[in-house]
C-alpha cells in the first residue's frame, strides 16, 4: 500500500534495549494489537452463571465477558454521544 508506514520488526531483547535506552519505540509497537490483561473476582454464583450462559450460547466464559463488556461500551458512548447532540 502506498504512503502505509511499515513497522520494523525487532526481537523481544532488541525492543527492551532501544526501551532501556530511552528511545521511541512507537515504530516498532502495533497499538491497535496491544492487550492488556485484567484479573476479575466474581463470587460463585457469578461464575456458575456466566459457566450457565456461555454454555447455551456455545463460547467460552471469557469470550462471553469480553461480549458483554464491549457491547456495554459501545452501547454506553452512543448513549453519552446522543445525550451530548
């Protein structure tokens, strides 16, 4: 594609190096790709429900919350979004 800029692939230790050094490393990271893990506590009934539910709809407890929570998100900034028109 033309004018895309192509990231420059580097190994896990040359990434931390460039990182240590205090250089940009935004050329060599995929933001759009980035994950950030998130420990939850719920009580047992929660778990037993959500096990209950993700079994009907045929997905994993995880996919089934990671569902839900973007469906509120995307249903709450529309809201926000309207409300501000």
């Amino acid at each position: 594609m033309a004018g895309k800029k192509t990231k420059k692939r580097l190994s896990a230790d040359e990434l931390a190096e460039k990182f240590d050094r205090g250089e940009d490393i935004s050329d060599s990271v995929d933001f759009e790709k980035a994950v950030q893990r998130v420990n939850v506590d719920f009580p047992t009934w929660v778990v037993k429900e959500l096990d209950s539910f993700s079994d009907k709809v045929g997905i994993t407890r995880t996919a089934l919350i990671k569902t839900w929570i973007h469906d509120r998100l995307v249903d709450e900034k529309s809201k926000k979004i309207a409300a501000s028109d």
